[in-house]
C-alpha cells in the first residue's frame, strides 16, 4: 500500500507541476485526494512521526546552542570572571565550570557531590560558582547572607557554601545566619554588611540566565556550551576532556 500511495501522490504532483502557473492552486479534489494519501501513508508509518519530532529537537536544540554560544562570547567576563562569584579549584585551571545554583535547588543538592568529585580529581580545573536564587524569598534570604559571608570570610566560604547547600532542610536567613556563627563570623558582623548590599550580584546573574536560556538550576557552562540539570560528572568530566581536546564542549 505505502508504494501505491506514494506513487499515485508522484502523479498526483507531476500533473500539477505540469501545468499552467496560472493553475498551480490545488481545487477541493485535489486537496481531498493528497490529503487522504499523506494520511493513510502515515497511518501506516507512524514512526515517521517520530522522525519528524526528533528532527525538530535537533534543529531546535542546534539553534539553542548557537544562540548561547554568540551570548557567551558577548558576556565572557561576566560569565567568567565576575567580582561576584568564589571560585574553587585551581585558579589557573585550563578549564573553566561555571555553576548557577540555588541554595534550596534540590537537585543542586544532589550535584554538589558532583563537583567535588571533580575537584578532587582533576587539579587543573578551575569551578566557578554562580549563585541564581530563584527558588523563593528564602532564597534570596539565604543568597544574602551567603554572600556577606563571602566578603568577611573568603578563606571560609568554601565550607560553608558546602554546608548550606548539603544541609537538610529550606536555606533561609536563620540557617544561613545560625551556619556563619559556627564557622566564626558574628551575626552583627554580617547584618552590618548586608545593610549596605545592593542587587547587583543578583541582577547580573538573572541578566545572564535570560541571555542564556537557562530557567531552572543546575545550569553550567562550559567553554562555549550551557549544560542543564544535574547531568552527573561522568557527564561533566566528558565535556572537560573535549575543551581540552578540540577547544569544544562537543567535539
């Protein structure tokens, strides 16, 4: 059947294009008669449908990709080497992660091992952390202090960014505050530093998300690449050795 159909749909199209210009429009037989061609082949071929879809993912991800990549170009300081973020690892690494987090990101949580399983076994890596609160005022309660935190105690801020993120429970200012009080910094010291704190940090972060596309946390990027979700650090590693390779996240 999907041969005579076909066929019968060649002829169909050959004695239209054979036609005058001025009769290239299809009348009510013509466009019943396609129409039930194209309909009965693709009933009996329903995985062309799947084809169809799957070309379109690609294609939509391919123009995803370009677009991110001509952003990342236009952002690169911002993205990686803003005045607001802490960056792990080496300093100097030859390649550069750049996670956006959520303190109350439960699958931000669910990486946080990730990470440290790169940085502990890849000592050229450079991780920079991006904080996107995003998740709820509690968030942002937990993003202010945090980042009090980071200009009075640098030397610190590695344990506790590890702690607020892998604690139990919501991150709110009350355990943000409760957290830097057992690493040694004083509440009155950091109420004093978030009284001055403007949104910049905040503002940069979500201009960078939007230029990016990325709208839920775990997000990275890598070289020219953003990555979403928690995709594992057999995932990470793998596009680590392909900038190292080929300059790319994908080779």
């Amino acid at each position: 059947m999907p041969k005579k159909i076909l066929l019968a749909a060649s002829i169909l199209v050959a004695s239209i294009l054979s036609t005058p210009i001025a009769s290239y429009a299809l009348d009510d037989q013509q466009k019943q008669e396609i129409g039930s061609f194209i309909r009965e082949y693709l009933v009996e071929n329903p995985e062309i449908m799947l084809e169809v879809q799957d070309a379109l993912t690609k294609k939509q991800q391919a123009a995803q990709s370009k677009q991110a990549e001509v952003k990342i170009a236009e952002n690169t300081q911002a993205i990686f080497n803003s005045k607001f973020d802490a960056v792990l690892g080496n300093p100097d690494g030859d390649v550069t992660i750049v996670e956006f987090y959520d303190y109350n990101c439960g699958y931000c949580k669910r990486a946080l091992s990730d990470m440290d399983a790169l940085l502990s076994e890849d000592k050229k890596l450079r991780f920079v952390l991006k904080e996107l609160p995003i998740l709820g005022p509690e968030s942002m309660e937990a993003h202010k202090v945090a980042a009090a935190f980071k200009s009075l105690a640098p030397a610190k801020y590695p344990e506790f960014h590890r702690a607020l993120l892998g604690g139990e429970g919501r991150a709110d200012e009350a355990t943000a505050v409760e957290l830097a009080g057992r690493l040694g910094v004083k509440e009155a010291a950091l109420r004093a530093v978030m009284e001055r704190q403007d949104d910049a940090s905040v503002r940069e972060a979500y201009k960078l998300a939007t230029d990016l596309g990325i709208t839920g946390t775990p997000a990275y990027v890598i070289g020219t690449e953003t990555i979403s979700g928690a995709v594992g650090a057999a995932a990470l590693q793998q596009k680590i050795a392909n900038v190292r390779a080929c300059g790319k996240a994908t080779c």
